[in-house]
C-alpha cells in the first residue's frame, strides 16, 4: 500500500524562463511527476515556509534528471524561498470557487476593471488566499499542450499592461480555480491589513541586471536568509550597500526586488523628504524607522537619494544636515551585526556623498548600477510589454536596437505610452484618466508598431 507520506518530494528551486513566468506554471522533472502520479497540467502545492498551488509541466530539456523545480518571482515569494532553496512538492486538488476576491498587490494602484476581465484572464489558474499574481497578457500559443495549459498560456490580457493582485480571500479555502460560476470581487485599493507580504516586485522584473542581482543576492539576500551561515564562519555580514547609478536605471525596483526575495520587510525614506522636517523631527523619524525595522527583522531599509542627506561635509550643508548624518552614523554604527537589517543606499552622485558614510562597518560595498546595453534594454522591453496585447509585428529586437541611451524608466515610459497609443487608435473618446477600458474593447485592441512609433515620436 502507498504510504501517503512518501509523496511528497524534495527539490531545488531555480528560475522559471520570462516566456513561461506569471502563469502559475512550475516546470518540474519527469521523473518526480510520474512518481507522484502527475500528467501535464495537474495542480501541485509547493510547500516552503508558505504553500503555493501551480500547474506542474514538464522540464526543459537541460534539466531532465535534476532535481530541481522552476519557479517564477512571484511563486517563489508566494512559496517564501528564494532560488538555491528546497522545496517539497505535493499532488492537490484544486477545487472550483465559488468566490474570489483581489486587490491590487501594489501601493497607489486604483482599479476598476471588469471582473468578467478578470476571469478570463485567470482561467485555469489555480489560486490561493495570501497569494500575488500577474494577470496574463497575449501570448497566443498553439503547442502540443494540454488543454488547461493551453489555457493558461493563450488568457486573454485584463488590463493594457501585467496587474499585480492579491489574492485577499478565497471561498472555499484552500486550492481554488475559477470557472464559470466564481462570483469575482476585486477591491479597489490594496489592504495593507492583509500583513506586509507583498511581492509587487521581484527579480522577474528587473532588466539587464544579471550581474548587479547576483552581487546584491550574496551580500544580502544570503545573509538575510541564512544569518547562521555567517554566525558559523565568524564572518560579519555588510551593515550597508550604496547602489550608484543614473536616475531611472532600477535601483528602488532592485531594493525592493531584494527585499522580497529575501522575505524581508521593506522600509523606504526618501532622501529630500526627510530633510524638509521641522527640528529634530528628521532624526527621530530616522530614530523610529530604524527601530520599526529592527523589530521587524529581517529588514532591508532604503535610503533614495542619499547625497541629499548626507551631502559632504564642507559643501553647503546646514546644521539640519550635519545633525542627520551624524544620526544616521550613530544608527548604523549601533547595529548589531546579527540584527539581520541591512541598509541600501541609492544615490546617482557617489563623489558628493560624506566619506565618513563610506567608512567599514557602515555603507562599505558599492554596487554600480549602470545603463543598459542592448540586451539589457531588451529584457527591460520585454518585461514591460508582459501581459501587453502586443500585435505580431512588433519587433522588440528591433526597438532595443533603436533606444540606445534609454535607461529602465524610459523603456517603462515608452511601453506604457505606445499602449495608450493604441487605445486613443480605437477609442478617441476614452477617458484616459480613468483607464479602465471595457472588455469588448480590451479584445480589439492590440498594441503594433505604429503604437511603438507613435510613442518614440513623442
Ligand atoms: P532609480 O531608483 O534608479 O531612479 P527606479 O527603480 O525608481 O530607478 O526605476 C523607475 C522605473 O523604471 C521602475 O519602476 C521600472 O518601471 C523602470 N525600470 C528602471 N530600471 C529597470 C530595469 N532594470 N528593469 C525593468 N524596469 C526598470
């Protein structure tokens, strides 16, 4: 007799490919499938510190044999792991709901879309409370697959562009999909009640970063993770990283991509805003942040803009100033090595910044975020036009080539601005500012490259 136990199975998680990501698809080795009884398309529960429902599909070639399972950004934040860490995996049943709700997963989104949108765009998709997922865009495939995979590949888009959402609650509980019965609710604002688990964004999202992500992962996803790994080796993880680089090249994206990724609490302040408090009021807000953030541990807090408060001494700085650095050195100096909170700093003048912050045991790592090269900027396209009802014409190959000098934020400006392109192309009427776009015409509409054109122009 089968002992129910023994299926459950062990495996590594690695990256799931962009051209198979925010489908609630694992890839998984065949091997394990057959054991666990598993045919294409059959639901699974990935257990890591949370449990997360997928599609199970067969492995990419390279990784038959491996034990190892392909996880997307948001799986992996779903499942609380990180790439490198071991999962167990388990046949499930998903159950028709009979409701679902979401809510937008990020800050300042406000939605009101159709929810028979929604529904399509989530077809097949298994579900469950406390999960983040991308609502599909085009994709159009007609491979040999299974029905419910098919599906999930080919969901029509629900907005212009990839919506992030919560999954708030679910009825029944447990492992759900939606059919045609599911009543569908979708809340216009994100609910922070619903506990700060938030992964709005994830490695997935950030473009021609490879380097700068591996080098952020070790000094402080690692640590982050697996503070005994360090107390074992007697070897002081890094108080504090600087991320120097242009405006809009993703250093506030990769801070919070890291804290994500490392099941962290993500605290910000904003360089300039901080600055413009009454007396005394910037110290102490910096005083209780750094407190919040050591309670919550494990923590990354990040500083934007950190020239603007710690400008170097000498230059024209004001008693406020001098005052707040000297804060922010007592803070950092203060923390214990093993409080597991880890302090990014971003700043797009390195030169301008007081060295006594560069010192050892306070911001001593500099990672340089540069601007894209070509591939860079095809990835960068690639990830903003997802969940996009992109024509077949588009040639995003051809658009990396053309936007030499385009860092992450303008590739971001132009994909959102081709696409509304398109819509004033089928809508002339439509009231931009309310963006919501009913469904007959969301299925029209697709973005080509005239859109893409149009939007270079401008
Ligand atoms: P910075 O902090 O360097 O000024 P941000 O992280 O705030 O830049 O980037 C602004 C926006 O630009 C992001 O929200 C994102 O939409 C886009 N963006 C910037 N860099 C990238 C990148 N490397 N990959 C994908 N999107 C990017």
């Amino acid at each position: 007799m089968a002992d129910v136990e023994t299926d459950v199975r062990r495996l590594q998680v690695a990256n799931l490919p962009p051209a198979d990501s925010g489908r609630g698809l694992a890839r998984l080795p065949r091997k394990l499938m057959d054991a666990l009884g598993l045919n294409d398309g059959d639901v699974i529960e990935i257990i890591g510190k949370r449990s997360t429902p997928a599609r199970a599909i067969r492995p990419y070639d390279e990784d038959e044999g491996l034990d190892v399972i392909r996880l997307d950004g948001l799986q992996r934040a779903n499942a609380g792991v990180g790439a490198g860490d071991f999962v167990e995996v388990q046949k499930a049943v998903s159950r028709p709901a009979t409701k679902v709700t979401f809510a937008p997963a990020q800050n300042n989104v406000r939605l009101q879309g159709s929810t028979e949108a929604l529904k399509r765009s989530f077809a097949a998709r298994p579900l469950t409370q406390g999960d983040t997922v991308a609502t599909a865009g085009h994709q159009r495939v007609n491979a040999d697959m299974p029905d419910h995979i098919r599906q999930l590949l080919n969901a029509p888009a629900f907005a212009l562009q990839e919506v992030r959402l919560q999954v708030v609650s679910t009825a029944p509980r447990g492992v759900v999909h939606i059919d045609q019965s599911t009543v569908v609710e979708l809340l216009s604002e994100f609910s922070p009640a619903d506990g700060d688990r938030r992964a709005d964004v994830t490695y997935d999202d950030l473009g021609g970063l490879k380097d700068t992500v591996d080098a952020l992962r070790e000094m402080v996803e690692l640590p982050l993770r697996h503070p005994e790994l360090f107390q074992r080796l007697g070897v002081d993880p890094p108080k504090g990283v600087l991320l120097h680089g242009p405006p809009g090249t993703g250093k506030t994206r990769l801070a919070r991509a890291v804290a994500n990724e490392s099941d962290a609490q993500f605290f910000h302040i904003a360089g300039p805003e901080i600055m413009g408090s009454a007396y005394g009021e910037s110290e102490k807000q910096l005083r209780e942040l750094f407190e919040k953030a050591s309670q919550a541990a494990p923590s990354i807090i990040f500083i934007d803009e950190i020239d603007s408060i710690a400008p170097k001494r000498g230059q024209v700085t004001g008693e406020a100033e001098k005052r707040l650095v000297a804060q922010l050195l007592t803070l950092m100096d203060g923390l214990e090595p093993r409080q597991n909170l880890v302090v990014i700093a971003a700043t797009n003048r390195p030169e301008a910044i007081d060295e006594a912050l560069r010192r050892p045991g306070r911001f001593d790592r500099e990672i340089v975020v540069g601007v894209p090269d070509e591939t860079g900027r095809r990835e960068i396209l690639g990830i903003h036009t997802r969940g996009m009802p992109l024509a077949s014409g588009v040639d995003l190959d051809e658009l990396a080539r053309r936007t030499y000098g385009f860092v992450g934020a303008d590739l971001a400006a132009l994909t959102r601005e081709a696409a509304l392109e398109a819509v004033r192309r089928i809508m002339p009427k439509l009231n931009l500012a309310e963006e919501t776009i009913p469904t007959e015409m969301l299925d029209q509409l697709s973005v080509d490259t005239s859109d893409f054109e149009g939007a270079l122009k401008r």
